[in-house]
C-alpha cells in the first residue's frame, strides 16, 4: 500500500505535521489513533505494536513520565 503522510492525515483527521512527528518518535498517537491506524492499514494491534519496538518503548517511557508526573501534581 502505497501512503503519503498526507493520506493518513486526513484519513485521521490530524495535520501531516502530526504524522511526521510520529514517524521521528517526537510524539506518539493516542490510543484513539493507534486503533484507527491499526484498521486503516488492516493490521492486529499485536504487528502494529510488536512490529516496532521503538514505538513500544516510547509507550512505556510515556506512561511512566504520566504516572511519575500524577505523583507530583498530586503531592
């Protein structure tokens, strides 16, 4: 399958400054976007995210930063 940037986008209803973003690991997409990602390009959830363990690990630093910063507001 043949895709621009721009085609996600707009298939996501994001700008193809987002998409850039997520390509260079800047930011990642919501869990929203991953599930519309994952049906757009006709793949389970497990190649999407196993299939690329950059963007696993980014998740998990992600969601430690979220716990790490709810501790501190919180405190």
């Amino acid at each position: 399958m043949s895709l621009t940037q721009m085609d996600l986008a707009n298939k996501l209803l994001v700008s193809n400054k987002t998409i850039s973003n997520w390509e260079t690991g800047k930011t990642l997409p919501d869990i929203e976007n991953i599930i519309l990602i994952s049906k757009y390009l006709n793949l389970s959830l497990d190649d999407l995210f196993l299939g690329d363990e950059t963007m696993v690990e980014k998740l998990r630093e992600n969601q430690q930063e979220r716990k790490f910063y709810r501790v501190v507001t919180i405190s």
